[in-house]
C-alpha cells in the first residue's frame, strides 16, 4: 500500500447539486487488510433528498406504581371504650368539682390557714442504768477430783495396785500372798499389816506416825488432839492450812479440819454434798462417812471432823485406793499417854 491516500474525485455533474446530507458507504473487502486498495462505492443519487430529521430519542417515564391499599381501622376493644368512658367521666368530675369550689371560695368564703406546727427537738433517751444484780448463791468451788478417774493397774488381783506394791509395800507385782501366810497383800494393807513379812507395817518402818492437834478455832472450843498413819517413802508439810501428803509421782493427799457440836450425820446433812454416801466405821471404832468412788472421806474426832481427800493431779487414775483405807483406819483420837480414847 502506497503511502498516499486515493483522492476521490466526484462528477462535475454531482457539485452542482444542492448541498445536502448524502451518506457514503465504504466497503472494506477482508484482502484490504493485507494491502489492497479500498473502494468507495457511492449510491446512487435520484434527485434532492430531503432533509433528514434528526429525532432525539424520549427518555421513558417511569412506571406508575400501584396504588396503596386503603389503611385498616383499628377496632377499639369494649374494653378500651368502658376505660375511656371512665377517664371522660372523671375528668368532668374534677373539672366541675373545681369549678364549684372556686366558686364557692369566691362567694365570701373565708380561705383558713393553718399555722405550722413547730415540733420542738427529740431529746436524746437516756440509756437505762443496769440493774444490780440479785445476790445469789456463791458459786460452788471446783472439786477437787475429776468426776471420771481410773483405777490403778492391779495385775495380780491382790487388791493393790502395782505402783503400790512397787513403790510402797515391796511385793510382787505377780504374786497375790506375797509372804504366802494365806492373807492377799491387799487386804492385810487394809488392816495394817505388812504384806510382804510377819508383823504390822508400823512395827516394819513401812508407815511413819503423824501426832498433832486440831488447829485452832473458835474461843472456847476445845482443840482435839489426833494421830495417823501414812507411808514412810511419802513428804508431809503444812500448807494453807491443810496437810499435804506428796506421792511423788503426781497423786497425794489434802487433810483438813472443822470444828462441829453435832452429830457427824448431822454435820454432814447441812455442810456435805455428795450424791451418794456411805457411813462406816473405821478399825479403831470412829465413825467414818465416804462417797461411793472412796475419794473423799470424813472423820468424826468429836469436837472436829477430819475431812480426807484424794488428789489425782493431773493423772486422772487412782493408784493409792487401798493405801488410802489404810490411812482411814489407823486415824485415832489420843490422851496426854499417847493411847486411843
């Protein structure tokens, strides 16, 4: 393809035409594209043409959209009309009952005011002073004993326990007539004798005598002189007022003394508690009242009692039971010859 373009040339006959809108139509045949030469191809003209209109296209209106459905009325429930009814009624009561006491204020009535009252201050309430208390009965002193205690050990049935027959009266743990003579260890303790040989366990230095007076009491009263028995391994000491026998290994005894003028029966009904009681009397002939566990004893010395009592400590076990009726047994009253009355 050349690279000057065709110059179309158009018949003298056609300048003189008038001028007007012609359309021309150029073919391009596929082999143009590969360097052939085009062609224009005019149409043929028959005349003036007439003037072509040029016509803009209308835009279509949208479409109408389609008419609503009438709103639905809303039917008031006759529930809602007698409530409403209600509140019309109401609100002409209260308009009217307003009207008509305005109008009544306005026909002279006087309009009252009432003062305001002036409350005066709450006083503070004075707080109730305590009452005393009433006086009762003095409280009981702790016992000296635990309610609950436990019997020694006694392995041979003698009745001793093995810490007496090891620590006091050397007899054997496992033999029940130590000195075979056909007595229990346990009982010829119970009536002073030496469980371990012949003769009494005074006589055998087993026991040592205690001798002493009454301390003294009310003017008048005439001080009552007194002897016992106790082991001789055991301290004696006076302290507060009471004896002290210490068995060493956290058991004793506590012995004091009261002045009576009656009868220990007597005596006892208004000055002892225990629940259960046991009178006795001891081997020289005193008459002798025990609770039942044997802890806690008294001795009639005539013008004074002897009130005995088991100190378990902190042990809770009675170990010295037996050697204990030993002791209650040997208590006698003495003259100036050092003999029982």
């Amino acid at each position: 393809m050349s690279d000057t373009t065709p110059q179309l040339q158009q018949p003298a006959e056609q300048s003189q035409k008038p001028a007007g809108i012609e359309a021309r139509v150029f073919t391009m045949p596929e082999r143009y594209r590969h360097g052939a030469e085009g062609k224009v191809h005019e149409p043929e003209t028959k005349g003036p043409r007439a003037p072509v209109e040029i016509k803009t296209p209308s835009v279509p209106s949208a479409p109408a959209l389609p008419p609503r459905p009438p709103a639905r009325q809303k039917k008031i429930s006759s529930t809602k009309k007698i409530l409403l009814l209600g509140a019309v009624v109401l609100l002409a009561l209260g308009v009217g009952g307003t009207i008509l006491v305005s109008s009544v204020e306005e026909q002279g009535q006087e309009e009252i005011v009432t003062a305001p009252v002036v409350r005066p201050e709450p006083q503070p309430t004075p707080e109730p002073e305590p009452e005393p208390e009433p006086a009762g009965e003095p409280e009981p002193e702790p016992e000296v004993f635990p309610v609950e205690v436990l019997p020694g050990t006694d392995s041979d049935s003698d009745g001793l326990s093995d810490t007496e027959e090891r620590t006091i009266y050397g007899t054997d743990v496992r033999l029940p007539d130590s000195d075979t003579d056909g007595f229990l260890d346990g009982n010829e303790v119970f009536h002073r004798y030496n469980p371990a040989a012949l003769g009494t366990l005074l006589a055998a230095g087993v026991v040592t005598t205690w001798q002493a007076q009454t301390p003294e009491g009310e003017a008048g009263v005439q001080r009552v002189e007194y002897a016992f028995d106790y082991p001789t391994v055991w301290e004696m000491e006076f302290l507060d007022g009471e004896l002290v026998l210490d068995a060493q290994i956290g058991e004793g005894f506590r012995i004091s003394f009261v002045e009576k003028q009656v009868s220990l029966a007597a005596w006892a009904s208004e000055n002892v508690v225990l629940e259960d009681s046991i009178f006795g009397t001891t081997k020289n002939g005193l008459q002798l009242l025990q609770s039942s566990n044997q802890l806690e004893a008294y001795v009639d010395l005539g013008l004074a009692v002897m009130i005995v009592k088991y100190d378990t400590g902190v042990k809770a076990r009675v170990d010295y039971l037996q050697t204990m009726q030993m002791m209650l047994n040997s208590v006698r009253v003495v003259n100036g010859s050092d003999e029982p009355l």
